[in-house]
C-alpha cells in the first residue's frame, strides 16, 4: 500500500494539515539557522573584539511576537476546523459497534451480524462506536487518517466515509499485551449493491469479504456448528486446529479437568456437555485459569446451543 493512499473523506484533510504544518517548520528552521549562521559570521570575535551591549528595539520585539503568533493562530484554526469535521458525524451514517479485546476485532452490525472484518459500502458514511472488553486498545486505519484510543469502560467513536474500493489495514496502536502485534484486521470497501446484497442477505453473497475465519474452519466449511460460531465471533479467540489464542482451544477440551475461577477462588471441573451449555450462556459466571475474563455474552436458542455443544464434543 502506497505510504500517501487516501481512501476515506478525512484522509485528505489530515495530509492537508500535516503538509501546512511541516512547511511552515522548514521555513522557520531555515531562517532560523540561517539568521543564526549569518550572525555567527558577521559579529564574530575577529571582526568585533569588543562586545557591545544592544539597546531595545520595541518594533523589533513587536515583530517577533506578532508574526509567529499569527501563524501559530493559523495553524491552530486550520487544524481545529478539520478536527471539527472528523468529529462531528453525518445523520445518515451507519453505526457499527468495534469490539477490540486481547487480541482480536470483531464488529457488531445493527441488523444483529457480527464479523471479524470491518465491511462497509464505498461513499457512505459509517460512524464506528468503540469499545473495549479488557484493556487499552488503539483503533487505527493508515489509509484512512484515522486513529482513536479504545478505554475500557469509556465510549469513544470516530466516523468515516470510504472513497476507494479494496481492503486496508486496521491496526492497534497501543501496547496491549502479549499478541498486540498480531491485533490485526480488515476495512472491506465494496459497491452499495454489493454491500446491500451482504448486508440484507447471507454472508455467502459478498465474495469480497473475508469476515470468514476460513483458516480455522476449512475442515468443517458447512457444519452448521461451525457457522454459529462464526457469526458469534467466537472463532475470533479460540481456536479448531489446537493453536493457541486469546481463549483455550476447542481441539481436545471435552471430557477433561480444567482450573475454573469462580468468584476469585480456584477449583478444577470437567468439561462435559452441562459445563459447556453454562460457559457459553454465562461466559462471566467462570473462567479458566490463566485466560483473560473477556468472553462477551452471545445468548443462543435452544437448538443453536445444541447444535454447538455436539460439535465441540466431537472435537478430539
């Protein structure tokens, strides 16, 4: 990806300010060292042996101070103005909810879909409300100038409108722990028709998309378990092949002893079919040792449950 790529409304108005904003520091560097260099010569020792005081200059002063405020002023109106327009969202602009936890993104639509990969139609407005479910996160897209903090407990939001077609990068700019380097994902820019055709059908219907964790799921691609756990995101922190991730693996658990905490204190249980049915209705009930208490509640009916829970028993 080309360093200067501007794919969203704002990115322009960022490279504007940045571009003001280092001219006018290379100037001021230049006249600066040049005046200094100039002096340096002119009154030296060997041309003036005798020091001399300075008497005041008051238009001089005068000078000096009103010049760099009026620029300084300047750069300050130009850059607020453009931060006023990052900050204030278009009334038509779709809210997606950014859920970042140690070490993965996930995104919530309003018409209840959840991916792993931020999907949003070109030259529409998306306003994104972030949120954390563990620790510090930074929510940045390059090529969209764009970048807010993620503070556990504290909404914050930022908003954009895409202008190019194509996937950019969504990085974390905050260290967030072991696998911050690994926090990484997807904006997946595509045609309004296209988006409609996702968005108010199945996820099959976007080829361009790749909210699909196929890398963990290409053994069972239409086990109907497997799609559950996709659309809850839950392949987003645990995984099928035995790899290891924000949350224990699914590969193998089943039938075994684990270290619960409940309520702060330890004590071991076996992971059958009651277990799981109660870990995934009430993630926050239990945790297992050493696994970070962070699994996002992602209620299920009767049959959805069922469904899940044979799957993960068969997973040996």
């Amino acid at each position: 990806m080309p360093f200067f790529q501007q794919a969203s409304s704002a990115a322009g108005k960022v490279d504007a300010v940045f571009i003001v904003i280092c001219v006018l520091c290379v100037a001021f560097l230049v006249f600066i060292t040049s005046t200094i260099v100039f002096f340096a010569i002119k009154y030296n020792k060997k041309r003036h042996p005798k020091g001399e005081d300075i008497e005041e200059n008051v238009w001089l002063e005068i000078t000096w101070t009103v010049i760099p405020l009026i620029l300084f002023m300047g750069m300050f109106f130009y850059g607020w103005t453009n931060f006023d327009y990052m900050r204030s969202v278009p009334r038509d602009a779709m809210v997606i909810t950014a859920i970042a936890r140690q070490w993965a993104w996930s995104f919530a639509y309003p018409n209840g879909k959840r991916t792993t990969e931020l999907i949003v139609a070109l030259d529409k407005p998306v306003k994104i409300e972030l949120r954390s479910l563990d620790v510090l996160h930074g929510f940045y897209v390059p090529a969209f100038r764009i970048k807010e903090d993620i503070v556990p407990g504290k909404n914050n939001y930022t908003w954009f409108t895409p202008t190019r077609l194509g996937s950019f990068d969504i990085e974390c700019t905050v260290l967030c722990g072991v696998g911050h380097a690994e926090m990484l994902s997807e904006v997946v820019v595509v045609p309004l028709s296209e988006f409609e055709s996702w968005y108010f059908g199945d996820e099959e219907s976007l080829p361009s998309s790749k909210a699909v964790t196929s890398a963990q799921t290409s053994a069972e691609p239409q086990n109907p378990a497997v799609a559950i756990l996709e659309k809850g995101s839950c392949l987003t922190c645990h995984s099928l092949d035995g790899k290891v991730m924000v949350g224990p693996t699914f590969k193998g658990m089943c039938g075994r002893k684990r270290t619960i905490v409940v309520n702060g204190k330890e004590q071991e249980a076996r992971c059958d079919e009651t277990y799981l049915s109660r870990a995934i209705q009430s993630p926050m009930a239990d945790t297992v040792k050493g696994y970070p208490p962070t699994m996002p509640s992602n209620p299920l009916g009767a049959e959805e449950l069922k469904q899940v829970v044979s799957f993960l028993m068969s997973l040996k």
